[in-house]
C-alpha cells in the first residue's frame, strides 16, 4: 500500500478514537442517568434503549481502536491498560485522550508532512 493511504489511513483510525473517546466519555454517565430516571419513574424505556445500544456501539469502537491506537503511537503496557480501564469511569476517557492528544496531532502532522514530501 502506498505511503499516503497508509497516512490517511493511520490518521483517520487516530481521529475516530479520538471523537470515540468523547463520545464513551459522555454517553457512560448519560446511560446511567437515563437508567436511574426510568428506574425511579418508569418512564423512557425507548430511550433507555436507544442511548445503551448508541453507548455499546460506541464502547464497542472505543475497545477494538486500543490495540491499533497503541500501535500506531508505540504506547507501553502501563497505557493500554489505563486506556482500558477508563472506560468504565463517567468522563475518564476525555482525561485520557487529553493526555496523549498531542501524541496523537503530533503522528497526524507527520504523515501529513510525509505526504507533502
């Protein structure tokens, strides 16, 4: 495969985890919420519906980028394993993506730079 879809490639998985991860980040909580109210008041079991399987599809996504993020940006043990964890903690994902965003815009930028060259 040629250098540039290669980059666009490495960027576009880099970017989906990175919108993944605000999304995992506020649709925990948001699942649990809409859970507690239709729990309490019986109301909003569509709702519940829709947000938990919007949540697993997004959790799902989340969980099978870890390895290729990893990969991509050479990340040790220590920080697969906290990219794991956190996605069972209300916005810990966005913590986590905030710590390796520059990682993450630094490798973008040199497969763009690559691709001018």
């Amino acid at each position: 495969m040629a250098r540039n879809a290669t980059d666009k490639i490495v960027t576009a998985i880099l970017r989906i985890f990175q919108v993944m991860a605000y999304a995992e980040g506020a649709l925990l909580p948001s699942i649990l919420i809409v859970a507690i109210i239709h729990w309490t008041t019986g109301h909003g079991s569509l709702l519940v519906a829709i947000v938990g399987a919007t949540h697993g599809t997004v959790f799902t996504i989340y969980m099978l980028l870890i390895p290729a993020v990893a990969r991509i940006l050479h990340w040790s043990g220590r920080t697969v394993s906290v990219a794991f964890s956190v996605a069972f903690v209300p916005f810990a994902t966005w913590t986590f993506e905030r710590r390796v965003h520059s990682d993450i815009v630094t490798r973008i930028q040199k497969g763009h730079d690559a691709a001018l060259s």
